[in-house]
C-alpha cells in the first residue's frame, strides 16, 4: 500500500506520495526503482495531479488510458467532471486493459478499482471505486498511511502556512508509522486559480 495526500491551503494545492512499494513481504523501495505514486495529465484547464493506492499494476494502466484519452474528454476541474472522465474511462480500462471489475456479488455497480486523489488549480478531489467522487475543502489521504498522514495534517493545519507543509507533514506521518509507506516522498505544488 501507501500513503498519498493532498491539500489545500494558502492559495496552493499540494500532492504528495511516498515512493515505497511492497509485494507481500518484500519492499521494494526508492533506491532500487523509481517508485512514483504521482503522475501529469495535462488537460485544456491547466496541469492535473493525479496520485494513486493500491495494486502496482494500477499505477501503468491508469498512467497510460489517461494519456491515450483525447483532451477534450479528459476534464479535471469539478466533482461532476471528475465523475465524467472516469465514467468514459472505465469501458476503455475493460476493453484494452482487462480491467477485472468485480469485487462482490452484491455491488451495485462495476468497480474500476481505483483509490484515487487529484490536485490541479481548481482544488483537491478523490475518487473511490465506484467513481464516488468527492472535493475536498482542505486535506485528505488514501492508501494504508492515511490515518496517520490525516491525524498530521489535523494537527496541524490551523499552524501551516502552507499546503506544501501540511503534505509533508503527512507524508512523513505515513512513513514513519505505516509498514507499507516509506520516504522520499514525491510532493508537487500549483496555485489556485481563484474563481470570478
């Protein structure tokens, strides 16, 4: 697993990972691959974040199907076109990416699997399972760190100055604490575009 946070503070957004990733009982860390957590899109709204928890083989096919998308459907700005997006990726993520979707016999929609949070101008989002999406108005984490890298960033977000100190701070939470986290942390920044 991992620790994988994003916040929003100061007019800036921040994203920040760690870079460790384990198979069972083996850890493979920083040092021996590049383990990054985060990747770029680049959409007609500006530069996309996009940091994910879970199976490794999430990380190169969620990479590549966003990179094939065309850039008029890849929107990032809002809840609604997080939603979207991740709507119109799923059939492709099945079709070209074998993406195996179910979890339970009693789920009520197809699962793409994904724990997922995103930071671009416009604010900080996660999106769950079954495409749950939610806008986060200060900071959130996924993957196996979170309680830790949540209880940092609540602790200590009315002292931050910024929202690149608070992802740290939780960053360095999940790694000290979670088994399956483990530094350097990746950590991207971009400032908020206000809204008119």
């Amino acid at each position: 697993m991992t620790t994988v946070v994003v916040v929003r503070k100061g007019g800036q957004v921040a994203i920040a990972a760690d870079t460790l990733v384990t198979f069972g009982d083996t850890r493979l860390g920083n040092r021996f691959e590049s383990n990054t957590k985060i990747f770029l899109a680049e959409t007609d709204a500006g530069p996309s974040y996009i940091g994910m928890a879970g199976t490794v083989a999430h990380f190169p096919v969620l990479r590549k199907a966003i990179g094939s998308m065309p850039r008029e459907l890849l929107k990032l700005g809002s809840k609604d076109e997080v939603f979207d997006t991740f709507t119109k990726l799923h059939p492709f993520l099945k079709e070209n990416f074998f993406l195996q979707t179910k979890e339970e016999d009693s789920d009520p929609y197809e699962s793409s699997q994904f724990s997922v949070v995103i930071a671009n101008a416009t604010g900080i989002y996660g999106l769950y399972s079954y495409r749950e999406v939610f806008e986060f108005k200060q900071f959130w984490g996924i993957g196996s760190g979170r309680s830790f890298a949540l209880g940092a960033m609540h602790a200590l977000y009315d002292k931050a100055k910024t929202a690149k100190e608070l992802a740290e701070a939780g960053i360095a939470a999940g790694c000290e604490f979670d088994r399956n986290s483990a530094a350097p942390a990746d950590v991207f920044t971009l400032k908020i575009k206000e809204t008119k």
